[in-house]
C-alpha cells in the first residue's frame, strides 16, 4: 500500500522545517538508509534517511520549501509494483489545509514568517530574528484580528506563559480550546518540570515561547536552582528592555592618561582621619559618573525617557551605575550628579554600593534615573555592550584603562586608553545626538579641567 | 444485489441512539436503512425514558393533589385509576414511536422489520418470520442496545418479580415492592410507586443510593426518600427470592452478614443493564467484545472496516442522549464531515427523575479531589430561591466544583425541583469551557429557579449574594 513519507521531527522541539533538498527523484526505488533529503532547521540541516523500501511515488513538497510542519506529508512512498497513479494523497499544500481549521488560518497567518529560535543557545548567538519577526508581523491582538479560544483555553495560556497565536486550535471552527493549550505545554512530558512551562518570550504577540532548557538536556545532568525574585526581575526588566527598546551602539576610545594624572594629584592630597584612612579615594568611574552627569547637562536629549505619546526630558542628571552583586546587579543612582563634586559622588557610590550587598536599598534610589554607567574594567574587559536601563535611554559601558599604541602627531606613542560603548534607545535619541554627547564625554574624560568651564 | 437492497449506511436498531444515527447519516445525502425488531424508538421511547416520565408525572400530580390545602384549593377522596395511568403512558409512547416513524418517512430513511446479523463485509441478513433477506451497505451501524441484567437466583419472571418492562404496565397496583438496585431505574420507580401509596424497599450493595451521584447529593436524595416513607438498605444484598402465590419472600444480607426476610406483593429488579451483543454475528465479523459492550474508538469505530458501534452497546454511559450523540458523530465520520469531534464523556449530564429530581455532570467533589486538583466548591441551597419558595419546593441543592486554579467548572450536582431542566446550563458552559468568571458575569432572569445555578458558582468564591 502506498504510504506517506512524513515530515521529520529533528529535534525534540522542532515544529517546523526548511525542506532543503531533495537527494531521490520520483522514480527512484529507495531501501531503509537511504537518504532521501537534507532538512533544515534554524539550527542545523540533517539528512533524512528512509525508513522503509520502496519506490519514490510522487514528491509533495518540492525542495526549497519552507515551513514545511512536522508529520506534513512530503512525498509518496509505493510498493513494488503500484503505480504514481494510484497514490491517494491530495497534494498536501500547508496553508490549504490549515483551511480546514477555518478561523485557525487567521492564527496562523499572524504567525511571524521567521520561526522564532526555538532553543536559548540559538537565540543567544542570533539574537536579531526575533525581534525583527516581531516587529514586521504584529499580533493579532494588535491588528485588530481574533483569536478565538476557550475562556478556559484563555486562563490556562495565560497562566502557563503559551501563546495563544502560536496555536491551532481542535475546537468548533478552528476555535482553541483547553486540549489545544494543554498539549502545547512543552513541559508537559516531565511533571517536575511542571512550574514554568516556557522559558521566555511568553506574552509577546506574535512571538512563540521559548521551549523549557530541561527538554534539551538529560535529567540529572544540571542542578536547578531556582529562581529568587532579584532574578526574575533581572529576566523580566531586561527581556523587556532588550525585546522593546530599539538600542543602537556607538564606540568611542578615551585617552585617559590626563585623568590619570589628576586623579593621582587629588588622592595624594586627601585630608587622613585619625585612623590614617584618607578621606576619600577617588576611582577612574567616579570621573567617568561625573563627566557624564555634565555632558547630560551639555545635551539634555539625551537625558530623556520615551512615553507613548512624549519624551521626558529630565532637568536633573540623576546618573546610575551599575553595582555588581554575589546573587545579581542593581543600578543604584546618584541624584543631581551635575550639582556634586567627585568627593561626594564618589562616597555616594560607595556608600550605596554597600548598602546594594546588604539587599538594603529602597526603591527609590535604584528607580528612575536618566543615564547609566556600566564599569567591568576592573575585570579587564576592554569593550562590551549594556542592555538599556528603563526608563532611561542611554546606558555606556566602560571598558579597561589600559596601556595602548596611539598616534599622535604622526607618532606611535603609549597612553592609557579606555573604550566606551553607548548603548542608546533610538526612539529618543537619534544617532547624530548620541555621536555628539559621546564626543562631548570623551573631551570631558580626557580633559577632567574642562568639567569646570 | 437489487439496488433497493444496497445502502450507503444501515443502522441496526432502531432507538434514539439508531434513528438519530440513520436521521443524520440521511441529511448528508447517505442513502440510508435502519433496521428494528421491535418498535422505532427502542427501549428508551417505548419501554424507558419517556413513558416513565408520563407515570412519574402521575405520580408528581397525585402528590400535589395531597397539598390542595397549602395552595388554598380543598378536595377529598382522591381516587387513581392505575389502568388509566398506565393508558396515559402507552399513548405517550405510541405518539413519539409513530412520530420516529414519520421522521424516518421525512428524512426518506427506509425502515426495515426484523433482525440483523452481519453477514461478511459490507452485508446484512435481516430475518423476519423466518425469512432472511440480504442487505448491502458500506457502512453498518450497531446500535442494538441493552437489556436488563439478571444476577442468578434472581430472574424475572414476569408475574411477581418485574423487569422495568412489566413495572411499566402493572395490572394490579402493588401494596409492597421490594426494588433491586438504587440507580436511575430502580429509583423512578422506587419513587413512582411509592408516591402512590406502596409500600417501598430499596436494597442497594453499594453503601449508598443513586451511587454515581455526588456523595453529599446522595446523602440528601436518601433523607427525602426516607421521609417520604422508603425503606433504603445500603450495603444489602438480596440473596433468595422465595416466591408465593401472589407474593414473593425474599433474603437481605446486610454487610455484616446478618440475614432478614421480607415479603412483599412484587419485586422490580434494576440491576443495571447489559449489552444486547448476541446473534448479530459479532464474533464471525471480528467484532471485539469486552463484557457485554463492543469495544470502540473514539469516534465509534469498531475496527473492523465499515461497521461502527454506538449507544448502551457501545458502553456507558447508559443514557439515551449520549447514544443520540455518538449517533451523529459516526453518521458525520462516515459522510466525511471535517472537524468531527468525539464525545467527551465528563460532558455527558446525567438525570434522574425520581423526586425530588437528580442532576449532575461531571466529576463528584470526590472524583475531583482525587485527580489531584486543587478545588473549589460552590453550594446553594433552594431555601434562599425566591421562586422556589413561591413554587412551594424549599428543598434542595445546587453544588458546584470548579477548579481553583483555572476556573475549570468540574461537575455539577443538583438536587430538587426541575433540576433536570436546569443542568443543561451548565453543560452548555461545561462544553464552552467557560469558567467561574464567565458564569459569575453571567446574567440569569429573575425569579426562577435558575438564580441558584448563579449563586452556586458565586458562593464557590465565598460570594453567593443570597444565602
């Protein structure tokens, strides 16, 4: 008898798959192990062997095709003897038989062309389709069309994190019902993974979960820690802050060899208490904290929050910096750095950097801010990028100072060099702005004196 | 073949579950036959559901006929004409059996006299007096029903000890009745008879009556019934029937293994039922049988190609409706219908038509705790409804079981006045998977005795605006 040859699953979450290549013709008899076509995922292609002998009827899906679901059949396997002509199978077009279903195509059509990665690997190193697919497909919800689903159907979705636009439903006209949303639950198949059944992207229309990690290793092979609530505020503020702000990134290299310099001349002159403790010691992010606070007050766009319908633009340069905790980070903020000296921001930061360790903060000193400083020069990273502090829209990230080859008047010379990274919400400030008012931190980083014009 | 022999669809049997079946299998352009023994309409409309229900309203009238007083009316020496009820009952029945019989003409359904035996594939022997004709059909339906079971030393005779059959037509009114088994049929009658003036026993093995019912309902159904004056025997088997001229003594055996004898005029025995699975040629077919049902999937398939299974034969729940149901779903699998759903059994309401009335669906409070859930459950009683007290029915209850996490409404289970009418509300909401929240925004008219299935589900929330 005539049998289909199915879409493969390749991975345990694979859904759907690019049918690469077709590696046997109509025509060809094939036998158990022959490779029949190269599939492929958003992570890999793999070959397809046949499972079964026989003679290749008829191929369904032709090679290139996308999307192609999972147990969709792709060609027509015959027996010896049978002929193309007998081969019962309507030509399985996709989208023609999400008809069937009815209202569920609607569903289906909102779904993002591009396949949400499926996995956090995958999503890690390619960050960008998300987001794009995101954006070029809004969700249903948005543009207006309905999904129909259960009241029930709805509840349990919404309490398990699935996205209801990401299924088809069984029900009466294509509608969801609680089956369709319970056999979506990807951590169904293990019950002590019963707790958080997606493990992101969960609310974003348009945009599938991602599947639960425990799927993708075997039990017994991690330790579980369970999440406390600084970590799931850090997953939620900055999925959220990554996910909606549009960020763009400007560089810039900062000769520090002046501040350096200063900054010697200012410590050795710190009044010493009785215990022979200085004063205070000022550090190179102290510098940083304070040019940024003036350069705000250069370019006040840039000290600025996006509302749906304006921009606030802040009369205070209340600055963050980011505090790195054993158990997470908090980016406690100095208010009106623009009106303190260095003496006191830099005794502020460590006075709330203590405070941040010992979980001792109050809201209010952590919430709002216009700008943030991220600093892992201490770790030796020379450049890296920082995720938007909301509602703020820049955040820069301060690499190492360290000894680097520049050219200066047509001669290589030896300074101390410092990149900066700015991460900036375009929405609100637009590329030229932030080259400016990077331009301007730079000039004040690498002559501290012109802070004081 | 003749070609007025060769169908796309014969159904075998003629009962609701059997003339739904060949009714829809026809309106999806299926040349279709159903084949009955007996009466269209089977047991249900002829000899069950619905000639009960003309007794039982009898009964309902003679007991309301004993409350003149409370309603300002006066009367005396109250008098029942047994033959005459009984008349009334097999009316009923022959104008609804006549009716199937129109609908059949209506829908160009053939109808054909006799007995089916399936006959190698896709054929149907059809003996009537004797005479067998052959049949053709692509698809064969099964829908042969069920019978009372009989346990042995307890037979029917047809005289002193009663199937429903002969319980439905008595000649002679019994003084005393001893009743075998607490399920929906033994009960009705229990009732029946009961409101009439008999003298009523109950035996029941399990610890309770009605024992597929909601415990606490059960518990309120045993208290009505024994104020009315039934004897209930819970945990009490009948070991002997010992019969007389016109009488019949019989041994109870309690759990604890202690014996009594009763003597009463006649005995019902509603022992449950089994399926009619013999001499339609199951076995030759292929036909797999487990107990006394076929063994089907989902959608009514038997595994053997092109006959189906539906109704009492294909397995509980007993009940005319469900049969209905499953009838439609394989007419619509076999027309090729898309998006055929199977039944979903925990939707399936259940009624009992004893009074006071039973209705449930879904899971028992006990059935829900023990999947594990975290429940939350909703009680009104009839006290607090402003139409019942007008009605004159105070007594009764409404309970609900939702699922506390999801709003999921689990079973409802209903004691008291019409609540056989009422059930279908929430299985309307059971089947539209609405939860607490929708029932609560729900709006139900005022005064009826609907505003308690509102308040049920409030009061599950500890919000019940009227108790």
């Amino acid at each position: 008898m005539a049998t289909n040859i199915l879409m493969p699953a390749l991975s345990p979450t694979m859904e759907e798959g690019k049918l690469a290549k077709w590696l046997v013709k109509e025509g060809d008899t094939v036998k158990s192990g022959t490779i029949l076509a190269e599939i492929e995922t958003d992570k890999a292609t793999m070959e397809f062997e046949a499972v079964d002998e026989g003679i290749i009827g008829k191929i369904l899906v032709p090679e290139g095709s996308e999307g192609v679901k999972v147990n969709a059949p792709i060609a027509v396997l015959l027996e010896e003897g049978e002929s193309a002509d007998a081969v019962p199978a309507a030509k399985p077009d996709i989208p023609a038989a999400m008809k069937d279903i009815g209202d569920a195509v609607k569903a289906e059509a909102n779904k993002p062309a591009v396949a949400p990665a499926p996995q956090p690997v995958a999503a890690a190193k390619a960050p960008a389709p998300q987001p794009v697919a995101a954006a070029k497909a809004p969700a249903p919800a948005e543009d207006g069309k309905r999904i129909f689903a259960s009241p029930l159907a709805r509840r349990i979705a919404a309490s398990k994190g699935i996205d209801l636009a990401s299924l088809s439903g069984s029900g009466p006209r294509g509608r969801i019902v609680k089956a369709d949303v319970e056999s979506a639950k990807p951590a169904a198949a293990r019950p002590a993974a019963a707790a958080p059944a997606a493990a992101g992207g969960a609310g974003i229309p348009g945009v599938a979960p991602l599947p639960d990690a425990r799927l993708l290793y075997p039990e017994g092979s991690y330790e579980e820690i369970p999440h406390d609530s600084m970590r799931k505020a850090i997953a939620k503020r900055l999925t959220s802050a990554k996910t909606l702000i549009p960020h763009y990134y400007l560089t810039v290299d900062c000769n520090l060899d002046a501040l350096m310099a200063v900054r010697e001349k200012m410590n050795a002159a710190a009044p010493k208490g009785k215990d022979k403790a200085p004063a205070y010691k000022l550090s190179v992010n102290d510098f940083i904290v304070k040019a940024s606070a003036m350069a705000l007050v250069k370019h006040p766009e840039v000290n600025a929050s996006w509302t749906d319908t304006a921009i606030l633009r802040h009369k205070n340069a209340d600055v963050g910096v980011a505090v790195a905790l054993d158990f997470g980070l908090i980016t406690p903020i100095v208010f009106k750095a623009e009106t303190k000296g260095l003496v006191q921001i830099s005794n502020e930061i460590k006075e709330l950097a203590a405070r941040a360790r010992e979980k001792k903060l109050k809201p209010s000193e952590y919430e709002g801010g216009g700008f943030s400083v991220s600093n892992l020069g201490m770790f030796g990273i020379k450049n890296f990028t920082s995720i938007i502090n909301p509602p703020q829209s820049c955040i820069i990230a301060v690499g190492a100072g360290e000894e680097r080859p520049i050219v200066k008047d047509g001669k290589i010379e030896v300074a101390t060099v410092m990149t900066v990274t700015m991460s900036a919400d375009h929405r609100v400030v637009d590329g030229s702005t932030g080259a400016r008012f990077l331009s301007t931190l730079k000039q004040f980083i690498e002559e501290p004196a012109s802070m004081l014009l | 073949m003749a070609d007025a022999n060769n169908f796309d669809v014969i159904v075998v049997g003629g009962g609701p579950g059997g003339y739904v079946c060949a009714i829809r299998a026809a309106q999806l352009g299926l040349k279709t036959a159903v084949v009955e023994r007996d009466k269209l309409g089977g047991i249900c409309l002829n000899w069950g559901c619905i000639p009960t229900k003309a007794l039982l309203r009898s009964s309902e009238i003679w007991h309301l006929m004993h409350r003149l007083n409370e309603f300002g009316f006066s009367g005396e020496n109250f008098k029942f004409d047994l033959a005459k009820i009984v008349a009334r009952s097999r009316a009923v029945s022959k104008q609804l059996s006549d009716g199937i019989g129109f609908l059949m003409k209506k829908h160009k359904v053939t109808v054909i006299a006799g007995e089916a035996t399936l006959a190698g594939k896709g054929k149907l022997s059809v003996t009537k007096d004797g005479k067998a004709t052959d049949y053709a059909a692509k698809n064969i339906v099964l829908a042969t029903g069920a019978r009372a079971r009989t346990l042995p030393g307890l037979e029917p005779d047809g005289k002193l000890v009663w199937t429903y059959r002969e319980a439905m037509v008595p000649e002679t009114f019994p003084k005393s009745l001893l009743v075998v088994g607490s399920g929906a049929i033994g009960i009705e009658f229990a009732s029946f008879y009961r409101t009439l003036g008999a003298e009523v026993t109950v035996v029941e093995v399990l610890d309770r009556v009605l024992p597929v019912e909601d415990e606490e309902i059960s518990a309120l159904a045993a208290k009505a019934f024994a104020k009315q004056g039934m004897k209930l025997k819970t945990g009490t088997t009948v070991t002997e029937l010992k019969k007389g001229a016109d009488n019949v003594t019989a041994t109870l055996k309690d759990k604890a293994g202690k014996t009594e004898q009763v003597t009463v005029d006649r005995v019902i025995l509603a022992m449950g039922i089994v399926g009619n699975v013999e001499n339609i040629g199951l076995e030759q077919a292929g036909v797999k049988v487990e107990k006394t049902h076929v063994v089907v999937g989902k959608y009514g398939e038997t595994g053997v190609d092109g006959v189906w299974a539906i109704g009492d034969l294909a397995g509980p729940p007993w009940l005319a409706h469900k049969a209905m149901h499953e009838g439609v779903i394989v007419a619509e699998k076999i027309a090729g219908v898309k998006g055929v759903h199977p039944l979903n059994t925990t939707n399936v309401p259940g009624c009992t038509y004893c009074w006071p009335q039973v209705a449930s669906v879904g899971l028992t409070e006990a059935k829900a705790k023990e999947s594990g859930r975290k429940i939350k459950v909703g009680k009104f009683p009839f006290i607090g409804n402003g139409k019942a007290i007008a009605l004159g029915e105070p007594e009764g209850l409404i309970k609900t079981v939702f699922d506390a996490e999801t709003g999921e409404l689990l079973g409802v289970h209903m004691i008291g006045a019409e609540v056989t009418e009422l059930i279908q509300g929430y299985v309307v909401a059971k089947t539209g998977e609405l939860t607490d929240k929708e029932l609560a925004h729900t709006i139900f008219p005022h005064p009826t005795l609907s505003e308690m299935m509102h308040e049920a589900v409030l009061a599950a929330d500890g919000a019940a605006l009227h108790i």
